[in-house]
C-alpha cells in the first residue's frame, strides 16, 4: 500500500516538474467567470465568461464548415471512443485566443497522445464572420508549430453561421461580446473537453495547461476508453478540484488501490499454501 501511494506520489510529481519545466514556472490564467456584481466589473467585461454546463450535451447535427470550406455536422469530429477539445476562439484575435492555443499547443508537444489518434480537436471561430480561408491558414500555422503531420486529420479549425454558433455558446456557457472601443470580441479562455456522444465532461480554464490534467480530463470523457492501465490507474487515484482547476491525488482512493493490491498479494501468496495443505490431508 505504501508502495503504490509513493508510486503516485511520485508520477504526480514528475508531472508537475514536466509542465513547469517547459513552461518556464509561468503562472496559470485561470480565467474564471466575472463577478455577477456589475459594479466590479469593468463595463466591457459585463456579460462575458464561462458557465459550466458539465454533464449537459451540445447538438451534433449543427452544421459547420471545415478548413477546406465543406459544411459538415458537427458530430463528423466526434468519433468514439475518442473525446474532442473544443476551443471556442476567433481567428483574427490579437491576444487572448492566440494565447490560449499556444498554451494548448506547448502541452500537447509533452503529452504522448496525438490528435487523430486518441483524441480529436475542434476550434470553433465564434466570430460568424470569418470563413474557412481565414480557418486553413490558422491550421497551418499551428500544425506547424505541433509538428506532428499525422494530427492534421485529428485538429480541426471551424467555422459556422451567427445562429449555429450562438446555438453552439450557449449550450456550453460560452459569453461573449462586441468592444466597440478596441474593435475586439471580449470572451473568456477554457479548453472544454465533450465526451464522444457530446457530453460535456470538463472546463479546463486557461491559456496553459499541465499535461497531466489534459490526459486525465481527456481519459475521463472517454470514460477510461483512451489511454492504458497506468492511464486508468492515475484517473483512479486524482480527481478534478474546481477551486484549483486542476486534479489533485486523492489519497483514499491510493489506500484503495493499495489494499485491493494488498489483498491480492496475500491471496496468490496463500493459495500454494493452502493448496499443499490439502494434498498433505488427502
């Protein structure tokens, strides 16, 4: 039992010095939803932010267009048993939308699962304006970047109609809004992980993202599908703390797993003995 707590322990750990290595110690950009209070709030911030909707489903058949400008349903990207990150982000954006698929970008470089394969990719332009001419130059770039040419068939970068993309914000929480002063859409950040039948699974709030946590966020939606026993194992042993938006290792859990393992142990060593022991009275 004590083996398998210091065993997480220590995967927890690595995990964590991983992220922060690469990512320089930064601090995290939670990005919560704003304060409810108007008087707290700058105006232009009024009415924007993320409200989870976890465990609600979007709608599959809302029809967007691809890269390549093909108007497909947005259930063509959900493929079981893979989960999908949805990125609702606009493709002109100077700042913050950059921000968050550079984040999720630089994660994906440390995670050993690759878009297409375990899991799919889909950034949603919320600005119904742009087309798929502006779509294919951003993948382009990102691929690049990722430098992994078999996640071109698993990332996706889409756009849709005003009404499919407000249909498509608000089943999932997503506010945002028009600044007339700066010409920008005001809009918080998250990577939003859907189940494969469009479930919505996990917020994971931000512009950079530790590793672990998108594995274990992406293996939950999948619902242990995705992923092997140790990947199983680590989903057991962490769980998700909305206060942190990260998952923390739950210790009951290890003692668990540890006396299941104990057990097991003791039964495989007795069993000879037993068996022996009945040879000797027979």
């Amino acid at each position: 039992m004590k083996l398998i707590f210091i065993s997480c322990i220590l995967v927890s750990s690595m995990s964590w010095a991983q992220s922060n290595a690469a990512t320089g110690m930064k601090d995290t950009y939670t990005a919560l939803p704003p304060s409810k209070s108007s008087a707290e709030v700058p105006e232009e911030l009024q009415g924007v932010g993320i409200t989870e909707k976890m465990g609600q489903k979007i709608d599959l058949n809302l029809m967007v267009r691809d890269e390549s400008g093909q108007l497909v349903a947005l259930g063509t990207f959900f493929k079981s048993p893979k989960p999908v990150i949805l990125s609702l982000v606009y493709f002109n954006c100077p700042g913050l939308c950059n921000f968050h698929l550079n984040g999720l970008t630089d994660t994906l470089k440390m995670v050993d699962w690759t878009p297409g394969n375990e899991f799919e990719i889909v950034a949603l332009s919320f600005d119904s304006r742009e087309t798929a001419d502006v779509a294919v130059k951003k993948k382009a770039s990102y691929l690049k970047v990722y430098n992994r040419p078999e996640s071109e068939k698993g990332w996706h970068f889409t756009t849709a109609e005003e009404a499919v993309v407000k249909a498509i914000t608000d089943q999932v929480g997503f506010q945002f809004r028009w600044n007339e002063k700066v010409s920008e859409w005001s809009h918080a950040s998250a990577a939003i992980i859907i189940s494969p039948d469009g479930t919505i699974s996990r917020y994971l709030h931000g512009i950079q993202f530790e590793p672990r946590d998108v594995k274990l966020a992406l293996n939950e939606a999948s619902h242990g599908k995705v992923g092997n026993i140790v990947d199983s194992v680590m989903l057991f042993c962490f769980k998700y703390d909305v206060h942190q938006s990260k998952y923390g290792l739950q210790v009951f859990r290890v003692m668990q797993v540890g006396a299941a393992l104990t057990a097991l142990f003791l039964a495989l060593w007795l069993l000879p003995v037993l068996i022996r022991a009945k040879r000797e009275n027979s």
